[in-house]
C-alpha cells in the first residue's frame, strides 16, 4: 500500500517562504501527474500546482510567479515551493499522484500565513 507523506507546512509570516515536500512510501510506477491542492476552512479543495510527466506545469492564478512545482521521479517525491506567502495562502496543502489506475493523496500539511 502506497502512502503520501507532506511535510514541510508550518506558520510564517507575510512575505516568507516555506518548502513542502511529499514523498511516496513505495515506487509508484507510470506517473501521469504530481500536484498539489490546497483547502482553505469553509472552501473547497483547489488545484494549487501540477505537473504533467513530461514535464509541463500549470499553476492557479493566485500563485503564479510565487509558488514553484517539482519533482524527484526516482523517488517519487514532489516539492512546492512557496515564496512571498500570503495570509489568502492559509490552507491545508495535499499532495496528489495521478497514475492510470490509481490516484493517491498525502494526509495534508497545515499552512498558516500571519499578517
């Protein structure tokens, strides 16, 4: 059984950065997508960051130009860079992995941004 580990959340003030990571207990063969999504109280779960396997990424719009995708395919590990957080970041971050038979979702990591 294959599991999603976050790490990396945590509380920062307006302007900082923060770094998650998500790794994977087991390999996971035949990704299509890694990606994050975030669920911010009382919203629902959006789609913050991806990439496809070849490489292409796409981002929300909230985000763009401040949060960066990536990932380590040997390991099965995908990272979110955040940088000039904002208090509207404020969120429980998922990490997901998208293979053709299967979809996996990390437990989620806490992200609070003060003002």
């Amino acid at each position: 059984q294959v599991q999603l580990v976050e790490s990396g959340g945590g509380l920062v003030q307006a302007g900082g950065s923060l770094r998650l990571r998500c790794a994977a207990s087991g390999s996971i063969v035949s990704i299509n997508v890694m990606g994050w999504y975030r669920q911010a109280p009382g919203k629902q779960r959006e789609l913050v960051a991806a990439m496809r396997s070849g490489g292409s990424t796409s981002y929300a719009d909230s985000v763009k130009g401040r949060f960066t995708i990536s990932r380590d395919n040997a390991k099965s590990t995908v990272y979110l860079q955040m940088n000039s957080l904002k208090p509207e970041d404020t969120a429980v971050y998922y990490c997901n992995i998208r293979t053709i038979g299967n979809n996996y979702w990390g437990q989620g990591t806490q992200v609070t941004v003060s003002s």
